[in-house]
C-alpha cells in the first residue's frame, strides 16, 4: 500500500518527504523512485547510511524521533500509513501546525474528536494520495506530501 | 486543576517541568512555587522573558514546538491536564519514549486503542500526581514530573 | 563567488545543501540550478516561503540557527563561502563531527590552531570544489556539499 | 578551575547550566553543589542517567551535540574553560546570539577578529565569574551562567 502511495505520489511530479529508514517509509521511497520521483529522507541519527537504499536526498538530524516535528513541517500534505506511536506524534504536530492529515489504515483521529476538516480516512493509495494532493498547502512548486 | 497538580507535585518533594508559558503551564508552576517547589519551563523561543514569572530555570529552546520532545524526554511521569493538539503531540511522544501518561481532562487516548498500561484516566489532582508518582521511571532523585 | 561554487557542484553531479535564505546561499543555489543541479535548502524558519526561489527541496526545520548542525550532519563535504557567526558554529560543528572544511574568503580557523588536515583555505572556486570533492565522506551518491 | 568556577557562581547566586555530562562539566557542576548552588545539566542523550552525579535539573534532549545551541540560548553569560570542538561551537553560537563569552584557558577568538567587546580573555576563575556577571544579558533572577 505504501509503496502505491510512492508510486502515486511521484507521478503527480510531487516530491516524496519521509523518515528514511526501513518499512512503510522504504516501500513508499521504493514506489516514488520506480516512477521516477524525488525522495527526501529526515532521518533520526547522524548516519546516512541509515537511509533505505531508495532515499535521494538524506537530512541526517541527529535528533532521534524529534526528527518527525521536521518532517511535518517540511510537508505540503501529511498521508499517515499504518503506523505507530512515532506516526501518532506525527499526526499530532501536524494539527499543531493547521496541516491536514490522511489516514490510510492508521490511526483513527475521529475517535478522539479531532476536527473533520483537520483528518480524513482514505480507502485506497489513490484516495488517499487525491486527498492528500487537494488538500496541500502548497499544491504548485515544491509540494511534498508524506 | 492545574494549579493544585503543581503543588501536590512540589509536596512529594518533585521538581515541576512544562512548556513554560501561560495558562496551564502557568497555574501548574504557580501551584509549585506556592509550596517551594522547583519548576522548569522549557520554552519553545529564545527569549527568556516569554516564560511565566513562576518559573525557576528557564530552557530557552528556540524550536518552536518541538520543544515538546524535550519535555517528554526530560520528565519522568507526565500529566496531562487540559490541553490542544500541542498536548496530544506530547502524549504521543511519550508512549513512542515508552513512558505513561496520566490524563487529567486531556485528551482520552483510549478510544484509539493505546494499550491500557501505558495510559491512565486521573479524576483529581490527587489521584493524577499519586499515579504518577507510581509510574514514574525514576521515583528517587530528579524526579520530573510533567 | 557563491554562485560560481553551487555551478562546479552541480556540474560534479553533486547536490547542493545549504541554509536555505538568500545572500551567500542564494548565489550558491542560483549556480546550481543553471547547471541543472539539485538544491536543498534547510531553512530555520516553518514558513517554507522564506526559501530562496532557486531552492529544490526546503527542509524547515523551525529551529532557528539550531538547523545548522543539521547541515553539517547532512553535508559530506563543507565549503564556508564568506560568512559571519553562523558560519563560524557550522565550521565548529563539522570540526566537531570531524569533518574537513574548505574556506573561500571565510574564517581562517588555522590562526586558532585546528588540525591542519581538518581545514582547508581556498583562492577560487575551482580550487574549493576540487578540494571538497577529494575530501568528501561519500564521494558517490549522495554527496552533498555546501 | 572548572571546579572553582562552578562555586563561584553558585557563590554569587547564580545557577549553573552545562552540558551535563563529565570532565570540564562535572568538575563546575561538583564545585557549584559544594556552595549550594542550583546545577542544570542539558545532556545529549535521552537517558537521564548520562547525567553526572552533580547535576540537579537534567534536561534530555536527544540532540547529540545540537543540544549545544540550547545550552547557550538558556545561558544568560557564558564561560568557555578548556573544551574542544563542541566548545568552539557554543562560542559561536553565542557571538551569533549577540551574547558575550569569556575565556578561561579555551579558545582565543580574538586570533580570528571577533569584535572586542564579545570576548574576553580571563586569568582566573575569580576573574571569570566576574566578567561574565558584569556582562551577562540578565544579572537578576534567572541568571544562569554557563
């Protein structure tokens, strides 16, 4: 699913920005890159050999999982893909910040009474990625979603 | 409410950390100072002066609120008391740390499945800080609670 | 002279990270992209408008001159062009991380006694880039100078 | 010295903030306790136990040596005593500031042409505690010298 997501992402000429490292971040790098796109990786730790082997741009930040804030306000439009604590963090500063964020299997913000223009559920990477791209902040030149 | 959280704390012989500024953070160091506790605000600017007059040592982090991933990594239990998305974004932070939050009013993470030992539901101030005081990692010296 | 470096860059397929604003940073990325190179910006700001335009990719941090370290963390070679005391911490933060730094009209870090095989003094350009490029920590993919 | 500087400043009423770990650190930390002072230690790691034994307030930051920029942003004077790179860092950081620094036994800036009223050269702790209160950015509450 993830690596849909990539796929779509690239192919709206859309950069890919992301944690770097392995699992639904490397599949969503895999699927940008096998389209063509551009992937930026904020990784947690000083090493860059730490990003998956799909990640063209590597920010090495050092700052362990403090890194997400970065990621999140780097982003144009937030998709959340599965995911745990550290993609709940991430959920959270981006509200923080008034960005809106798609679910794609992860967690449901409804529950907790987020705001519904803040949070949508997608049923599928293109749902998702539509969803994502409408609701962007900055949907010309430089639009990065997660 | 935050202000009797912040003097229960002080009483246990705790130090107070928040996010320095007004309001909740405010009422909670107030409460701390009123029995001569020790408080700490960490700061998301650079200007010392931005923090409320009842803090003790001031942290000025310039990160905007990512400053809320020092809090967490800094306290050894955290209360929730009231609080916006900048609240829940330190709730995440602190389960993806591991570490248990005590909700007083907060956000009710249990209805996104966070897993019961890691989150717990406080009626009073009382009952808040005597549950963090039990969970905290470090009951003993530099305890920190939030 | 700025601009002059970010052109030999990326016409050594190399992509150029830097702090994002304008002066130095914005000549540098302005030779870049006339060669069709890559440019990343890691602004201290979260307003990704304050970027200058011929910056690719903008990272913001929104941790105010913090987001140098991330720099260098990111950097695999370091040219300091000019500069002031922001340039002076990135210098500092490369040393630190033992990384080699060329100067181009920067500070002269050889009268404060910094090991002679961690700072390099350029007179052009060329000479800057052929000296980042031979000390660089990954002279394949992924090599970022600034 | 480190150790003498740190009772001095606890002596004049000021509370310590450092880096928190040992060496040069400790040793201010250790001398600050002797008279009573209040000691802060923002540390790199996420483990509080990094902490020296003398360190009453431990801020964990997670940041690697990025925490270094914290330090100085909370500091309201600055004392350099020995140090290497990361300590060449905190001077820089503080020049970019705007705040002073003195000098005991560390880096001399004045070999680079930092202006003269940024640096001062100390012969003794006693001196340096007393540049660095004559010239800090908040000689009242809060005052915390580094």
């Amino acid at each position: 699913m993830a690596e849909e997501v990539g796929s779509l992402i690239a192919r709206r000429g859309a950069a890919l920005i992301c944690g770097g490292l392995s699992g639904v971040m490397e599949a969503a790098c895999k699927g940008a890159k096998k389209e063509g796109g551009l992937t930026v990786g904020v990784i947690p730790t000083i090493d860059k050999a730490d990003a998956n082997p799909y990640v063209d741009v590597v920010i090495a930040t050092g700052m362990g999982t403090a890194r997400n804030v970065i990621i999140v306000r780097s982003a144009d439009a937030i998709i959340a893909v599965d995911g745990s604590f550290g993609t709940l963090s991430e959920i959270s500063h981006a509200f923080e910040q008034g960005k809106k964020v798609v679910s794609l299997g992860s967690w449901d913000m409804r529950k907790i009474d987020v705001p519904e223009d803040l949070f949508y559920v997608a049923e599928s990477p293109a749902e998702a990625v539509e969803l994502a791209m409408k609701n962007s902040k900055n949907p010309g030149r430089n639009s990065i979603p997660f």
